[in-house]
C-alpha cells in the first residue's frame, strides 16, 4: 500500500477507520440524476437492426441516387446494405488498403461519425466523370490516391454529406462538418478500437459491370440517445405507411374490372332426355320474378328482367 498512498494518507485513513468517518467528506451528491444501465444487457446490439435505421438509410440510399445520377449517367444505382454492430478496432481490420476515410464532426449530437469511401468507387467516378468507356476495371495494387482521385473523393463525401443531412431531417436536423481525413485504415485512429459502432454500407452500382461502395459509421453512444425518438418515429412512420396504403388500395380497388353473370332461368331435364334434344327443339322455361345478378358465385343484387332501350336489361331491386 505505501506504493500507492503516501505515509500520511495512510495515517489519515486507519484514523478515519478507527474513528468512523472515514469518507463523510466525500459522500455523494444524492439529488444527482443517474441513468441505469446494465453491464451485462445486449439491447444496445439488437437495436443496431431497428426498422427506424433502415428507414433512414433507404431515404439516404434515394438522395444518393439522384446525386450520383446527376453527376455520371442514369444507369447508377445505389442499394442499401445490411446495419452491422462491431468495435471500431474490427470494423478498421476489414478494410482494404487503400480506402478513403473522412471523419466528421455533428456538433448538436456531440459526437463524430465515420464515412468510408472504396478505392473502387473512387477509380470507376473518376472513369467514367472524365469521359471513360465503361469496361470493368481491373483492380491493381496501389498506394494511396492520385490528386485526381482524391479531388472526386471529396466530391463524393460533399454531395453524400448533404445528402446524409437531409435523410436524417425527420428525425433530428443536424449540421456537419469535415474533421480529417485518412487514406490507410492500418493507421486511422479517429475512434477509440474498443468504441461500438453502428454500420450501414451502400453498394453503388455505377454501370453493368462497375461497383463500388461507402459507408456510414455511426458511434453506437451517439444513437443511444435517439433510439426512443427513432422508435417513435418508425411508429408514426408505420401508421402514415398503413394509412397511405389503405388509400392507395381502396383507390386501385375502384378500377378493378369484375365479371358480372345473370342466370335468367334454369331447368332440369333427365340425362335420357338431354342425349336425345336436336337442333329445333323448344325447351319451355318460366322466367323468375326475381333473377340474381352474380360475380363469381356471390349474388350481388337481385332485379327483374326486362327490355330497356331495345337491349335486354335487368332493374335492380335489392342488395343480397
């Protein structure tokens, strides 16, 4: 013990041991507010997948879409991935070298967030933004980025950061801004390796046979406090989903085209006398007073049959 505390330090606590007041100067501020939390709950790994994040990411996949489009060609498409939870240390093992990282300040959340670029995302922009065919590029080892892929890098990262801000509007409006950026993950330090993040990766499809990818790398301690205000919003964004495809259906419904029969009068005849009818024979029928007009086999309504403007017509009576 006396490498740690000094001789009167432990003076002072056998006194305060013997005496027993040992830390009453230091006991707690109790009308503190503490938020529980439990060590040993998992609830911060499932909530990764929550349908609120990939309602978010699905707008964000859309912006991007259109941006992309707007700067290269209409074939581009931009899917979304799978939302993953890891440490930041193995997220970082599993890139590639090269690939460009950006890290990004949202100072209302006071937190930073990761946005990761492919080098075969970067190469195939370049391509095609300067006039290139579209033949698939073979991938070759390569340190680093030129200046022109690195100038089409931050192209990429200002129309997705944009695009990252408006996604997010419905749930919390947020403004960002450029910390740094790093091209070798071997040497990217710009969380702590024990840290939880949240993944979400988008796959862009550039032409038929180019792809490439970036993603969005949340801290989990960012989204923990949103995680009430994003499950509130999937719900109300449910309802107004429920509600608009309701409407949707009941307008469609209105168009669908439907079969209508009309049995005017049936007879029954022995199978004796059927095999023996000839073309000529009169079969005598009685009409109903009441005929019932079907789709399918449910009646419908029930009218009379008549003539109406020289056209054999039925007038409807009652609903069935």
């Amino acid at each position: 013990m006396s490498d740690v505390l000094s001789p009167d330090e432990v003076d002072a606590l056998l006194e305060g041991v013997s005496n027993g007041k040992l830390g009453e100067e230091g006991s707690p501020n109790l009308a503190l507010e503490a938020t529980p939390y439990d060590l040993t709950a998992t609830e911060h790994i499932e909530r990764s997948d929550i349908p609120s994040m990939d309602l978010l990411n699905q707008g964000f996949a859309r912006y991007l879409k259109k941006s992309f489009r707007s700067l290269l060609n209409d074939s581009t498409e931009v899917n979304v991935g799978d939302v993953t939870e890891q440490k930041f240390a193995e997220y970082i093992a599993t890139l590639p070298e090269p690939t460009m990282l950006y890290l990004i300040n949202i100072p209302i959340l006071q937190s930073q967030a990761l946005f990761v670029i492919s080098a075969d995302l970067i190469q195939k922009y370049v391509d095609i933004y300067f006039g290139g065919g579209t033949k698939a590029l073979e991938p070759t080892p390569r340190e680093g980025f030129t200046s022109a892929e690195t100038r089409v890098a931050n192209q990429i990262l200002e129309f997705s950061l944009r695009d990252f801000v408006v996604a997010w509007e419905p749930l919390v409006s947020i403004q960002v801004n450029l910390a740094k950026n790093e091209y070798s993950p071997q040497f990217c330090k710009f969380m702590e390796s024990a840290a939880s993040v949240v993944i979400s990766k988008f796959s862009v499809q550039l032409d038929e046979e180019n792809e490439g990818w970036l993603s969005c790398v949340l801290p989990s301690s960012m989204l923990s406090p949103l995680y009430e205000k994003m499950d509130a919003s999937n719900r109300g964004s449910q309802s107004e989903h429920r509600i608009a495809w309701t409407r949707a259906l009941k307008e469609q419904l209105q168009s669908v085209e439907v079969t209508l029969s009309l049995p005017i009068a049936e007879k029954e005849y022995s199978l004796g006398k059927l095999v023996r009818l000839q073309p000529g024979d009169i079969i005598p029928i009685e009409l109903n007073e009441q005929v019932a007009l079907k789709a399918g086999d449910a009646e419908l309504f029930l009218g009379k049959f008549g003539i109406s403007r020289g056209k054999n017509s039925i007038r409807l009576e009652d609903v069935v």
